[in-house]
C-alpha cells in the first residue's frame, strides 16, 4: 500500500491532468491514474489534436491545390503521402502528450499508469496492464474519465470500413466515398479533412438541420459554405442498417419521418452521432454514485457527487462536452476542495468549429433569446467588408454579435469566417466582465485585422458601422 494521497485523480484528459496539476500546486499530494500508456486522454491522443493537425495539413493542401495560384504562386498539383501525414500527426501528439509527462514530474504528482476502480470512498484500486493490482488511499477522489464515441444501433464500428473519429485519423488512404452519420462537429470536422484530401463525401443528418446546436442563421450559412465546397447533405434522413464487403459498405437510408428506404454505397463509413460519459469498470454504480438520464454523473455546485468525496468532472458530468470545459471544471473543482471559491459559467464556454471558416459561438443563440423573451437587438457584419479578409482573399461569413435591447449587454455572438475561434475569445472577455456592446465598439482595434470585423458588427448593434 502506497503512502496515502489527498486527492487521487481517475482519468489524465484534459479534465484529470490539469486537475492535478492545479491541485498539486495548491499543495495537495496527488495522484492521477491513467489506464492509457499517454497522457492527455481523448484530446490529446485521438480527439482535438490529431484532428486539428490532419485539418491544418489538409487546408495547406487546398491552399496548394486552389488558391496559390491566385496570387500567381504556380506550384505544381499537390500529391498526398499518408504514410507521412499520419507520422507527422503521431509526432505532434507524442510531442505534446510527453510534455504531460514532464509538467507531472516538475508539480510531483505521481502517474499512476493502470485501471482505476473505486472499491469505496478514498480507495482506488490501480490494475496495471502488465504486474500487480494496487490499493490506493486519499481522502478525496476526482473522475475524469471522460467519454465515448455513441454507438449507432445495426452500424458496427470495426475501425476500418466503419469508423468512429479514432478511425477517421487513422485512415491509411483517402477514402473514394466517405460517409459521414451525424452533421455535427466530428462529422464536419473529419468531412473536411477527406473531402479536401480528394473523396467525395455525403453527409446523413437525422435531423433538418446540421450542427443543431449552432445559431440557426449561421448554422444555414454554414452549409451553403460547405456545399460550395462539395460536401453533399441527406437531411431528415435515418441510418437503419449496413452491410459490408471487403471494399463497400452499403447503408440502408429511410426518411426520419419513415417512408420508402434507399441504399447508400461508401468504402467508409463514419459514425459521429455523440458521446457518451464512460465509465468502465469504474465501479461506480456498486457505491450508488448518482447519474442522470442520459448517464452523466450528477454533481453539486462544488462538483461533488451524492457520496461524500467523489468529485467528477469534464465529459463525465453534464455541460459542453469540450476540452477547455474540461479543465475549467478540473481548476474550479480544485480550488474549491483546497477552499477557494470557483464557478464555471457554461454559458461562456466558446465553442469553435475548426472547418474552414471556422464557426465560433459564446453565449446565447438568436433562438434561444426568443424562447427566453429577451429582447434584443443584433448587429452584423460581413468579412467581405473586411479590409484584412479581402486582403487574404478569405471573406467568406459574418460577425453577429446579440446584445440586450435595454441595457446593450452583450449576450450571445456568433462567427462564421477565417479564424472565428480565435476572434471569438475577445467577445468571451467581455460577456466576463458584463460588457456591453458599445464597450467592444469604443475599443480601439489594430488595422488592418479581422478584429475590425468585431468592432464593426458591435457598431453595427448601434446601427453605426462605418464600412457597409
Ligand atoms: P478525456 O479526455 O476523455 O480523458 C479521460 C481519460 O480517462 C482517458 O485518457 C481514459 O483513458 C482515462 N480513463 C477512463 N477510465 C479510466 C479508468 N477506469 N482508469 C484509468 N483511466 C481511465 N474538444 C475541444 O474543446 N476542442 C476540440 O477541438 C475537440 N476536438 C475533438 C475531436 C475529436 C475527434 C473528439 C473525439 C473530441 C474532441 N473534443 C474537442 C472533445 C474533447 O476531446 C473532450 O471534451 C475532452 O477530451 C474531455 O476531457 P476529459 O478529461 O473529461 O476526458
Ligand atoms: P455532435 O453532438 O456534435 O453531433 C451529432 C450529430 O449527429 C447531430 O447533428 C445529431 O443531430 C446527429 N445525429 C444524432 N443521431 C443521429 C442518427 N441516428 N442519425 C443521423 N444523425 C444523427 O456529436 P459529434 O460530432 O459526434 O461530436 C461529439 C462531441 O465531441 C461534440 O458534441 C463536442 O462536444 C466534441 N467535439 C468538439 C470538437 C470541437 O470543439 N471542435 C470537435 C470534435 C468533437
């Protein structure tokens, strides 16, 4: 038995290992036990970094195919190595999920590689892949172990003809026809990559919308972009089955509303539907944990669970299934354990799309503002009419930017353009402090950047933008 710990951490994601981190710097002896041989969980190792590396190597190759040439840069058609990509891709992984490693040692908190279960409060057993089980005691325990892709009942994942995301950054050539189940973030995301690599690609969405959770205006503009950039969409439309070859995957479509059935021939097939809480072999329905519904863990405002020292955070437990949502939830739930009062407002977790243009949301959609009886006004603004966007020949989209019909508080704001998520996080500050509008426009605004789309569509609010 190992020497006791006050906090032992279950999961090293971005939620468990920047919870130990931050614990350990406030003093507390920590643990975090990661069944996986890296650190960083789904993040690092098959979520938004591999993703982003195979979205940035795809836009260059579609810079390299489309666009140079505009500027009279003439390179000849560019040739895709795979091999290469996906060895690019592991490097910048092992790269950052080793630097985990490293930050584990400098804060001296101890990784503790094996299964964790929880056999009671303030015991954790640790089962290595390889040697003997541990016990380990502490006087509180942290989960975050996150979550899984959502299996689609009558489409079975093998990793290769019928992926989930893990499969899609895996693939060993571009697929010809890649169908895409689900027209969310992964779907999309994963869409793009391939689709800018060369296959064709059909996306099938339950619903009559694609990403339903965005502001609808921009969420329709959104897939006249991708259309424009031949992604082609079946909405309102079901997967009921699938059968597979050695080279096809045939799915069966039917209306959502039923109707007559109708066949769909890939040689992938992606399923990217959701996630859901993972839990396996955690032990926590044996000590009565409580979860709700949909099988998140519910936990009070100090993220503790109905059994006095669990805590859980990050996927494992309701709100924005996001990495940076993760780790906020992971300081916050520390901070309170050392004393300290936190708060995460989920309301300002920036959720960013990284497509080409980005989509970039904080704060509350035009629907729900109705719903709600807010009154409102709305200001917009086009990257057309942006300086900086025309100079880059990149003005696809708009800044909108919601605030309160009486006191010009800003409540919601919404981008679809060249780099929305990085633009999106000055409207994050000021919905922080309680900023209106006109505070965003008064703020002066380096020329020529795509800020000045942000300061115009706060005049705009106003009905005094300068350049439309
Ligand atoms: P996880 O990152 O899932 O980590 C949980 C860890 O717990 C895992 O390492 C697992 O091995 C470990 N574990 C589980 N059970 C046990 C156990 N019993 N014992 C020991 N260890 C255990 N979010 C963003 O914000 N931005 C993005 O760009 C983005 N891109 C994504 C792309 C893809 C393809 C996917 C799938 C997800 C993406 N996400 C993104 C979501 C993001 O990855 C998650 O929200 C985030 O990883 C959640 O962090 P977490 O710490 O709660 O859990
Ligand atoms: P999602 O919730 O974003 O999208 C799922 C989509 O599938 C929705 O449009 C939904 O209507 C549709 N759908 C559900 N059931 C269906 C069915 N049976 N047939 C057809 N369509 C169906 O989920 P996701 O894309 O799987 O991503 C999971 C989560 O991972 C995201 O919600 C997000 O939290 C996280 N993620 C974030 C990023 C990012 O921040 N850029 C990137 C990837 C993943």
């Amino acid at each position: 038995m190992s020497d006791k710990y006050d906090l032992v951490v279950i999961g090293g994601g971005p939620g468990g290992y920047v919870a130990a981190i931050r614990a350990a710097q406030l003093g507390m002896k920590t643990a975090c036990v990661e069944k996986h041989s890296a650190l960083g969980g789904t993040c690092l190792n098959i979520g938004c970094i591999p993703s982003k590396a195979l979205l940035n190597a795809s836009e260059k190759y579609a810079e390299a195919e489309h666009h140079l040439g505009d500027f009279g840069i003439e390179v000849s058609a560019p040739k895709l190595n795979v091999k290469k990509l996906m060895e690019k891709k592991t490097e910048i992984v092992t790269g950052l999920t080793d630097g985990i490693g490293f930050l584990f040692k400098k804060n001296k908190v101890d990784w503790l590689q094996g299964t964790g279960k929880v056999t009671a409060p303030g015991k954790v057993e640790v089962t290595p892949a390889k040697g003997k089980k541990q016990t380990v005691e502490c006087d509180k325990i942290l989960i975050a172990t996150g979550s899984e892709s959502t299996p689609l009942p009558g489409v079975e994942v093998d990793e290769k003809q019928i992926v989930t995301s893990t499969g899609a950054l895996e693939l060993t050539k571009v697929p010809k026809h890649l169908i895409v189940i689900g027209g969310g973030v992964i779907g999309l995301e994963m869409g793009s990559v391939w689709k800018r690599f060369g296959a064709k690609v059909t996306v099938v969405e339950f619903l009559d919308r694609i990403v339903p959770t965005v502001d609808q205006d921009m969420g329709k503009r959104f897939k006249r972009v991708l259309e424009k950039q031949g992604i082609e969409f079946k909405l309102s439309t079901k997967v009921t089955g699938a059968k597979t070859t050695k080279t096809q995957v045939t799915l069966t479509l039917e209306p959502a509303a039923g109707g007559d059935t109708e066949e769909l021939k890939g040689d992938v097939v992606l399923v990217s539907i959701g996630r859901r809480p993972y839990f396996e072999s955690l032990g926590l329905d044996d000590l009565g944990v409580e979860r709700d519904k949909r099988g998140f863990i519910q936990v009070d405002e100090d993220y503790q669970t109905n059994v006095s020292g669990i805590f859980a955070i990050g996927d494992a437990i309701p709100g924005p299934m996001l990495a940076h949502k993760a780790e906020e939830d992971g300081i916050a739930a520390v901070e309170i354990m050392a004393g300290q009062s936190a708060h995460v407002d989920y309301n300002l977790v920036p959720n960013i799309i990284y497509t080409w243009p980005e989509v970039a949301s904080v704060g509350q959609t035009e629907e729900q503002l109705k719903e709600a009886g807010i009154e409102y006004r709305k200001g917009v603004f086009p990257f057309s009419a942006n300086s900086r966007a025309r100079a880059n020949a990149d003005s696809e989209g708009q800044v909108k930017i919601l605030a309160d019909k009486k006191t010009d508080r800003v409540l919601g704001a919404h981008i679809l353009g060249p780099d929305a998520g990085t633009l999106i996080h000055e409207i994050c500050a000021i919905m922080e402090f309680g900023g209106s509008a006109e505070d965003v426009a008064r703020t002066c605004h380096g020329h020529p950047t795509l800020s000045e789309a942000v300061k115009e569509a706060a005049l705009a609010v106003d009905g005094r933008p300068i350049h439309i």
